[in-house]
C-alpha cells in the first residue's frame, strides 16, 4: 500500500466495502472487485479515465445510509454513480486533502455534489436526501490495484476535520 507522505500521521482509517465503473454516460455502473488505476488517468474501464482531474469518486456508506433513512428507501452504492464506497471514514472534500485506498494515493479536487437525476434513478428526493453527503471528486496521484476490503487512510496533514 502506497503512503501519502512518509511523515504524515494516518487521521483515521476505513476500509473499501464497494466499487464502480461505467464505460460510458448512461451505462449502469458495474460492481467490480478490484480495479486497477493509473496516476494521472484514473480507473481502468471507468468513463472518466483520462479526464483532467475528475480520476475517481469516493463515497461512505455511512452517509448512504444517513440519507436513506432521511429518503425512506434504499440508496445502493453504485445508484449515486460514485466509484468507490468506503466505511468507517469520513471522506474529505477540500481540494488539496490526500487519502490512500488500498494501492493508491488520491488528492480531493472537490466536493461531489448529488446530481438531479438522482430522484428518478433512485426515487423522488433522492437528490435532497444526499445533499451534503455526495463525497469527493479525486485524482489519481500514484495508481495501483483497489480492492473490496482494502484499507482506507486519511493524510492527517492535509485531511479535514469535517463531522461525519
């Protein structure tokens, strides 16, 4: 497993419990078990790879659930068309905050905000329920293999304070 910085203390630690890719805009998002990412790329089949900066998005399943339980109904992981789902970690947003996940090292380019067209993949006040609780548009930073159960750290020199 990569660090993000030699001398940073780990803020806190989680694990990967889901993971994503679409090939395309419109295509469900398929569950995988691994993926593998390139630095600077993204991951491999997903249709942001090779965009500039939008590499990879990270949600928790704890703030699936919180807006689950606001919505009345479940939100599966791969519905809100984030890549990779984590448990046990708040997810930074700031740009700038650094986390490794299992082989790679990302840094936060910004806040991944819920999109409309949640409420008809999901249901009505889909959108609303995950305000504030979209996670992280991130970028590849050093690539390698994610897989489910893999480890989730948080640069606790650049990782936010944000309340989970």
């Amino acid at each position: 497993m990569a660090d993000v910085t030699e001398s940073a203390e780990v803020r806190g630690s989680g694990h990967v419990v889901a993971l994503h890719i679409s090939p395309a805009r419109g295509i469900d998002m398929r569950a995988v078990e691994r993926v593998e990412a390139e630095a600077g790329h993204g991951l491999a089949g997903d249709r942001y790879c090779n965009s500039r900066h939008r590499h990879v998005t990270v949600q928790a399943i704890e703030d699936l659930e919180a807006a689950a339980a606001d919505l009345g109904s479940p939100i599966p992981a791969g519905a809100t068309r984030r890549n990779i789902t984590t448990r046990g970690i708040t997810i930074p947003t700031r740009p700038g905050d650094r986390l490794t996940i299992g082989g790679l090292a990302l840094e936060v380019v910004r806040v991944a905000a819920p999109c409309k067209l949640l409420d008809d993949w999901i249901a009505p006040g889909a959108r609303t329920a995950m305000r504030r609780r979209g996670g992280a548009v991130a970028r590849v930073l050093h690539g390698g293999v994610v897989g489910i159960g893999d480890p989730v750290m948080i640069d606790s020199a650049t990782g936010s304070d944000q309340p989970g």
